[in-house]
C-alpha cells in the first residue's frame, strides 16, 4: 500500500491538488491507508485501535521479560511480590475486554465528533514539531490535573469500593495493569486524556489527529511504566525531579493513599498528599544511612520492614474508605 510517485501530481478526491512527490514516506503511507479503506471514519476508527493495542501490549512485553529475570530485582520496588503468570495472564485477559467492550466504541465515536471540532485527520501535510510540542504538553498538563482531581475522587467510599477498588486489587503493580479498571473508571480518567485535544480542536478550530497519535503514545508509556513496578538508575524521574514515575506511584498502591497525580509531583506537594510518602522516603534514607556497615540480608530485611510497615498502614486506610471498622492485618 505505497505510491511510486513520479514528477506530475497524483490526485485523489481526498487530496485534491496535492503533489505527493513533496511529501515525506509517512506522509504517503497516511495517504495510501485512507484512500485503500475510502472511509475517513473507518480508517481513522481502525488505525487508532491499532495503534493502541500495538503500543500498549508492545509497552508491556518487556516488563513482562523484566519480571520474570531475576537480575532485575535489585531495581524492583517492591521485590518479593513478583506477578505470576497466571495473574499476568488474568490480568491480559481483563484488559482486553475492556479494550474491546470500553475503548474501542470511545475510539470509534470520539474522532468523528473531534473532526466537528476540528481536527483534520487525513489531510496532509503533517504539522511540524513545532506545532505539536506546546500542543502535548498542554495535553499533559491538562490530563494530570484532571487525573489528580479524579483519581481522589475514586478514593472516596462508595466509589472506591465499588469502582477503583478494582484498580488497586495489586498492591505491587505491574505494566500490564495500567488499564486494569472498572469500565466506569476508564471512562472517568480516559476523558482526561481525551477532554485535553477536544479542548484545543474547539478553541483553536485547528488540530490534527497525529498529535492525538503521539500524545496517546506518550500517556501509554507513561502509565505503563509507572504502573511497572521497577525504579532503574535511568529511569526518568532521576533525571526530572518533577517527574512521577513508577517510584512515585509504586507508594500509592503500597499504601493506599498518597501521590493521586500521574506524570507529575507538584499537584500532591502542592496540596499536601504526598506527606506520607515524603516520611517513608526520609525513614527509608535514614535506613540506608544506618546500615552503612550492616550486610546486604539485613538491609533487605529491615527495607521490607518499613515496606510491610506502610503496607499495613495502607490496608486500614482502605478499610476505612471502604466503611469497615475492624480490619486484621497479619
């Protein structure tokens, strides 16, 4: 599904006056999926489903590798709850209808009401770097506030028990659980990622869905490695101090509250929920600073102490949140 361009123009009634031999072999591919399929809201509904699926599993696949090589356990936050395949694989299956059953028909739905907005999805030539940068980081800034906002929202009673108590069923997460939610909540939190570029399209009247494709891809990896469960010397919050991560997050599912952004840290500094994260973080560094001299086993137990420790904490608070008065935690 190529063109062989030659010197004269090629003309389609979606490109009319369009000189394909200016554009650059993306650009021409774009061109030849739209005018093989003819339908701009199925071409578009069909390689925005792909995309996903692609980029998700595709992001999944090497933490699935990482947890099950023990070399990478040094890096693992919390390092004796490694996913089984069999919970992988439960995990996968539960994720997939979502996909299917929640996402798709949003996929579907949600361009030809952008394309009223308007969003140019076909139409060529791409917008340049330039154009699409402060586009996605709008789109970040918007998507971690709402997320935020909402995310504490699913933390209150009946909508924690009855819809986010799903999400926070692994106390140790990992990649694949990024999108593992009850149908209402990946509804309330996928309007964050999509309520950004619907804005825009209505606002400035001009936006094109390739930015959507790479905003989509980022927030992919993102929520994918922050639900990875593994902090690694080059992970990017080493380098972005601001920057949320699977260190950051890890701590929310450990102990049940706490840190409710997802890319970045200063909305839980600013209004003061990262707190109990920030005490565990200086009794973790307090640890370390007294175990200088103590053997590897003994700082791996007392590390999984304070760990266990949090976790317990963790479990009242859900019990809480959930209306239970007593709670044993072993």
């Amino acid at each position: 599904m190529s063109f062989n361009t030659t010197s004269v123009p090629f003309q389609h009634d979606f490109y009319p006056g369009i000189d394909f031999s200016s554009l650059n072999w993306f650009e021409k591919q774009w061109a030849a999926w739209y005018i093989a399929i003819g339908d701009p809201i199925i071409a578009t509904g069909l390689m925005s489903f792909i995309m996903h699926e692609v980029v998700y599993f595709g992001r999944c696949v090497p933490w699935i590798i990482i947890d099950a090589m023990p070399y990478f356990r040094k890096w693992k936050l919390q390092p004796t709850k490694i996913p089984t395949a069999a919970e992988q694989w439960a995990c996968t299956k539960y994720v997939l209808f979502s996909h299917f059953a929640i996402e798709l028909p949003g996929i579907w739905f949600f361009h030809p009401m952008a394309e009223a907005l308007g969003m140019s999805t076909y139409q060529l030539p791409f917008p340049s770097w330039k154009v699409m940068l402060p586009q996605i980081a709008f789109f970040f800034f918007f998507e971690d506030l709402f997320h935020y906002c909402a995310h504490k929202m699913l933390h209150i009673g009946v909508l924690y028990k009855h819809i986010h108590k799903l999400h926070h069923q692994h106390a140790a997460p990992f990649g694949l659980a990024a999108e593992y939610a009850h149908p209402v909540e990946t509804l309330i939190l996928g309007a964050g990622t999509l309520s950004g570029p619907l804005l825009y399209c209505w606002y400035t009247r001009s936006f094109h869905i390739l930015t959507m494709y790479v905003w989509v891809v980022l927030r992919l990896f993102q929520a994918i490695d922050a639900h990875s469960g593994y902090d690694f010397p080059w992970s990017l919050q080493h380098f972005v101090p601001f920057w949320s991560g699977a260190e950051h997050h890890d701590f929310h599912h450990m102990a049940f509250t706490n840190n409710f952004s997802t890319s970045f840290r200063w909305w839980d500094r600013i209004f003061g929920t990262d707190n109990k994260y920030l005490e565990y973080r200086a009794r973790v560094d307090a640890a370390k600073k007294a175990m200088a001299n103590v053997s590897k086993e003994e700082q791996k137990k007392i590390e999984q102490k304070l760990m266990d420790e949090v976790e317990a904490e963790g479990i009242k608070a859900e019990a809480e949140a959930e209306g239970v008065k007593t709670v044993k935690v072993q």
